[in-house]
C-alpha cells in the first residue's frame, strides 16, 4: 500500500507544475512546427515539383476546402462509417473482453483466435470482405470492426484480469453475489484498462476507416483524395490530410481525457 | 460460541498434498477475544479463512452457534491485513459496502456508516478516498465496515501487520476502546506476542508445518485494559512462556528439515 505522506507538500509541487504546464506544452510542438514549415516551404519552392506543394500553397488549400465546404461531407460520410464501426465494435468487444477475464473456459476457448487477429495484418481482409459483401458501408463498417474490436477485447480482459484478488475474496466475505461483483468490484476496477481499450480502438477505426477508402472503397474522404490526385492538385491532397491529422489529434486527445475521468481518484 | 472439532486442512500442489492444518480443536466463548498466534507458515491465516467461510476444510467440523460453517455469513465479519478497501468508494461508501450488499436502503447505511465512521474516528474524512488516507486510518474504515453489518463474530487477519510500530500500537488501544464499547466475539490472528496477551482473553498457540494446536492459554487481566498491563510481572512471565514455547517448536521444525536435507 501507498502511504499518502506530505499531502500538503504534493499539492504545491502539483500546483506549480500545472501553471507552468500550458506554456510547457504548447511552445515546444509549436516550434517544432514552425521549423518544419519554414524548411518545407524553401525547399519546396526550390524544387519546382507539382507533386509537392510549398507550405503557404497547403495552408491556402487547407482554408479553400474547410471554408469553401469541399471537405465537409465526404469527411462526415467517411466518419460516419468509423463511428458505426467502432460502437458496433465496443458493443461487441467489451462484454467479451469482460466475459474473458472471468471465465477460463470462453478464455481458452476465444483467446488463440483473438492473438490471431492481434498479429494479423488487416490490410489483406480488404479484398475478401470486398468479395463478400461489396463496396457499401457495410463493408466500411465491417473493415473499422476488423481494425479496432480486438484491442477493444484484449484491454477490456486484461482490465478484469487486473483486478485485486483480494477485493473479489472481501466481497465474497460481505455476501456479494456475482451480480454485486460485476457492479461493484470487477466493472469499476477494469474501467481505465477499459477507457484505455476504446481509446486505442477509436484510433485504429481511424487508422481503418481512410485505409478502406483509399485502398478499395473509393467514397468519403479516400474519394475526395484520389479525385485531387487526378486533378495533380497536390496541394489540396496535401490540405485532406491535414484535416485528417487534425482530426485524429482531437480524437486522440479527448479520448485521453476520457480515459483520465476514468481512472479511479487519487492523491 | 465457535466450536471447532479435528479441523484438517491440505492445500493441493502440483508435488501433491501440503497439509496446513492437523486435528485442530479449540472453541470461543461469546464476547470472547482469541488470538491465534503462531510463526509465519502455521497455518493461522488460513484456519481464520476458514472460519470466515472463504476457505473449504477438509475433515473435522466448525460450527457456529451449533451451525456447520459452509460459507460466509451475516453472523461473521473480515477486517483483512491488506485493509482490502475498494478504491473507486469513498470512505463512508466503504463503511456501507456490507449493509448496501445486503440491500439496506441507501438512506440507513449512510447513516450507520456515518456513526461507525465516528466511532473508530474518522470524522471529517468521510467523502474521502483510500488512497488518501495513512495505512492506519484505511484500516479504521475496514474495521469501521465490518462493524457495520453488525456481526456476532469479528474475524481480523493480522490487522495491524501491515503498519508502522506507532500506528499499530494506537491502533491495538483503539480496538481495546471500541471492544470495550461494542461486544463482540473476536478471534483475532497475529504473530506478535505482545499484541496478543495485550488483546486476548485467551491465546491459541499454533505451531509447526501442519499447524497443530501447542497450548490454549488463559490471559489473566482484568477488562477495561490499557498498555500500563504490558510493563507487569505477570505479562513478562507469560510473554516469556509463550517464547519457550515457539523457540521449542522452531528449532524441533529446525532440526526436522535439516534432517530431510541431509
């Protein structure tokens, strides 16, 4: 057990790093920025190549596709796909996940098939889900499932597994049936491994989501890129995928925050 | 009353059978406070586990108020060395685990926790959580849960194991105060010698791999006590017998299994 010694001198040393804290974390990434784009822009401009856009011609495409509305609904048909795929997969892969961390039986008997899929590349199941069910948003839906529902499972499972013994034993004591464990021991004890499972998932049905579309489902976002690349307009190419940089990041950094409303309070 | 008759108990391994318990017998008066002292490996936990219903037996019988133990029930309660707090609850939350389980209404085991967090003074601390709080005011809120549900029967693991020499000699005052308050049945297991003759009205003496039973021994101090007990004659020369009695059996077990590695 964690003794809580110096509450008094933690609480200052946590404050002063939380003023200091917002500076601290913007300046750095922001001058790293600058640096890549002022190297981007000169070497760009000096290398006369279509294919690559200088920085300012990327911002002005940037700004040509948000205001001018281009980009809105391919991105929201593309995210529409991802949001589909990865709650049909949280639905599903969470009570698994749950059910084996309990029970050794539906463990042994789902685990080998879910390292499968951890080791497995999803790229080669684009075809054959093509084959099966065609190129709709189903078969979107179906390709974000097979990116994202095994790290749902296998963070969700390893939250019940990480669960203190010891608390299962003192319930037990107190009378807890297997429905007072769920409620009160096993579902709050895996909530952050759980919170971290979704987070992981949410990134990898964005990984999944403008992979399919790229590679074999030519609609959303994957469509808008390949019709700028047609058109050699390299520096609206460019532009998609700063949106979608932009979009993971704040994905990526909600969920995090998710994440951290779920963890259990501490000093 | 606890009355235990010929307990056996053998944990399965993958060399085969490692017994813990012998042919234990002994039984607890109501209102009586018992420490079962013994070294570490004695098997003192797990005959505790027992009692509490967490752990099966082999042979012999327990039985509780004439009722075969065969699990846990309301009529006995845990204090757990590692205080076992749920750390998502807060502290009257914890207090109230026992009473919620048992589907009190939310507004009476608020309450009672509320009363139980005073008793064993932790008044002001109720909406915080475990983590926040010393080792020994985590172990006030798993004294103040088992409390709660108002058990005939107190069962407490080495409690005070897990804290520091200070916090656990408080600790041992607070238990005597809040005993004297609330009469309870208590067996209580410990490997200090002090805390036991200091506590109990009578010491079980556990010793050996399989645990047997060495000596049940009275603890002649009148009640309410307090620490001054510890510095008498009296409390010298039975800390000095139980000594000889664990030094006897350690260095027979000495002997013993330097004779199997030879």
């Amino acid at each position: 057990m964690t003794q809580s010694g110096g509450a008094l001198e933690q609480g200052t040393r946590r404050s002063a790093l939380r003023s200091s804290s917002g500076l601290w974390r913007v300046a750095p990434p922001l001058a790293f920025l600058a640096i890549v784009a002022i190297i981007w822009q000169l070497g760009a401009a000096d290398a006369h190549n279509i294919l690559l856009p200088t920085f300012t011609a990327t911002v002005s495409a940037f700004v040509d596709i948000v205001v001018g509305g281009a980009i809105w609904e391919p991105l929201l048909r593309s995210n529409l796909t991802m949001i589909i795929g990865f709650v049909i997969s949280a639905v599903i892969a969470v009570p698994l996940g749950l059910v084996m961390g309990r029970h050794l039986f539906i463990d042994r008997a789902a685990a080998p098939y879910v390292s499968l899929l951890v080791v497995m590349p999803a790229a080669p199941l684009l075809p054959i889900i093509v084959m099966m069910i065609g190129f709709g948003l189903s078969a979107g839906v179906l390709l974000v499932m097979v990116f994202t529902v095994v790290y749902i499972v296998v963070n969700t499972r390893a939250g019940i597994r990480s669960v203190d013994p010891r608390l299962v034993e003192m319930a037990h004591s107190y009378g807890a049936n297997e429905l007072n464990l769920w409620r009160y021991v096993l579902i709050p004890g895996a909530l952050p491994a759980i919170a971290t499972g979704l987070r992981i998932g949410l990134g990898r049905a964005f990984a999944g989501m403008v992979l399919g579309e790229l590679l074999l489902l030519s609609s959303g976002i994957g469509l808008l890129l390949l019709t700028y690349r047609a058109a050699n307009a390299s520096d609206h190419v460019f532009a998609v995928v700063v949106v979608l940089l932009v979009e993971a990041t704040l994905i990526s950094s909600g969920m995090r925050r998710l994440e951290r409303r779920l963890q259990p309070p501490s000093v | 009353m606890i009355t235990v008759t010929g307990l056996n108990k053998t944990f399965a391994s993958k060399v085969g059978g490692v017994p813990v318990l012998r042919d234990v017998s002994f039984e607890v008066r109501d209102n009586e406070f018992v420490s079962i002292l013994g070294p570490s490996g004695c098997g003192k936990t797990t005959l505790l586990r027992i009692l509490a219903g967490l752990v099966d037996h082999d042979g012999g019988s327990i039985q509780v108020e004439g009722k075969e133990v065969s699990g846990p029930g309301p009529d006995r309660a845990v204090v757990f060395q590692h205080f076992s707090l749920l750390p998502w609850m807060s502290v009257l939350d914890n207090i109230g685990f026992g009473l919620r389980l048992r589907g009190v209404p939310k507004a009476m085991w608020s309450k009672q926790a509320l009363q139980l967090a005073q008793l064993v003074g932790l008044q002001g601390f109720e909406n915080f959580f475990p983590r926040q709080l010393s080792g020994g005011m985590q172990q006030r809120v798993g004294l103040a849960r088992a409390l709660a549900v108002e058990p005939a029967i107190l069962l407490m693991d080495e409690p005070f194991a897990a804290l520091d020499e200070q916090t656990r000699l408080l600790m041992q005052e607070e238990l005597l105060r809040i005993t004297q308050e609330a009469h309870k049945t208590i067996v209580f297991v410990t490997h200090s010698m002090e805390e036991a003759l200091l506590l109990s009205d009578r010491v079980l003496l556990l010793t050996g791999h399989p645990g047997v039973v060495q000596e049940y021994l009275e603890v002649p101090f009148d009640r309410p006590r307090d620490r001054s007990i510890t510095t008498s004659l009296e409390f010298q020369r039975l800390r000095e017998h139980l000594w000889e009695q664990l030094r006897r059996t350690q260095t027979r077990d000495a002997v013993d299994s330097s004779d199997v590695v030879a």
